[in-house]
C-alpha cells in the first residue's frame, strides 16, 4: 500500500513541475510569459529604451570601432579566373556581401571584406558587418555562416 500512494505522490508532484510557466526575453528587450496552455502575454507592454545619453553613444561607439580597422584600410584583392567561374552560379563576392547584408540586416555597403581564402572549390572569407567580425563559408556555390564549435 505504501509504495501506491509514494508512486501517486512522486506522479502528481511530477505532473505539477511539468506545468511551470517560463519568462523569456525577447530581442528587442521585452519580457514575456509563456503559460504551460500554450498562451503568451507581454510581461512588459512598452519597448525599453536606454537610460541616458552616454550609454547610447557608448553602444554606437563600441558598433564602429569593434572591427578596428585602419581609415586607410582597403579590401583584399580577389582572384578574377575564380570570381568569373563563380558567376555562373551567383557566388561572386557580390553576391555573398548581399547575403551578409541581408543576414545582418543593414545594407551592401556596411559589409567590408577582411580577409578571404578561396579555391575554385570552396572559400572562407571574414567580413565586419557594422563592428561585428563574422566569417561566412562557400562550398562550391552554397554560401552559409561558418560555424564556430569551439
């Protein structure tokens, strides 16, 4: 008898933990609750916006100067034999910087090669796209974002 009511014990305190509700952040600041009915609702109705002046200046000074680029800084030059084959299947570097921008939501000109290691192959090339340094992979003429394990 005594190892039923454990058993119904250990279920109803197991059923009752799987029902929590969750409080997650959303990207623009927010916060919301997901409720175990599959609901949600804004903890938080109004966008945050930042304090003050100096911390606003801080994050957009921070934005530029991450990549610390030189002001002469001028990109690398490409390989044209390659970047003619590549053509055929829109994977020049024009189109991989449009995918980048797109990606990152700014525009082809905020995207500025660093550094780029290609063969007729494959190719591994380093961008700053608005101080944020990114490294983005093409195998043959699929383009993706390089993936960091470790």
């Amino acid at each position: 008898m005594k190892s039923i009511v454990y058993a119904l014990v250990f279920l109803f305190s197991f059923v009752s933990f799987s029902q929590d509700n969750h409080i997650v952040k959303t990207e623009d600041g927010r916060r919301v609750l997901l409720k175990a009915d599959f609901t949600w609702e804004y903890i938080d109705l109004v966008k945050p916006q930042a304090t003050n002046q100096a911390e606003i200046q801080k994050t957009e000074s921070s934005k530029e100067t991450a990549c610390n680029l030189p002001v002469d800084f001028e990109e690398p030059k490409l390989n044209q034999k390659i970047q003619k084959q590549l053509k055929k299947g829109r994977a020049t570097m024009g189109h991989v910087k449009k995918k980048v921008a797109k990606d990152f939501k700014c525009v082809v000109e905020d995207v500025v090669l660093l550094s780029v290691k290609e063969t007729k192959a494959s190719g591994i090339y380093d961008f700053c796209v608005n101080g944020t340094k990114v490294s983005y992979k093409r195998s043959g003429h699929n383009v993706a974002k390089k993936l960091r394990l470790f």
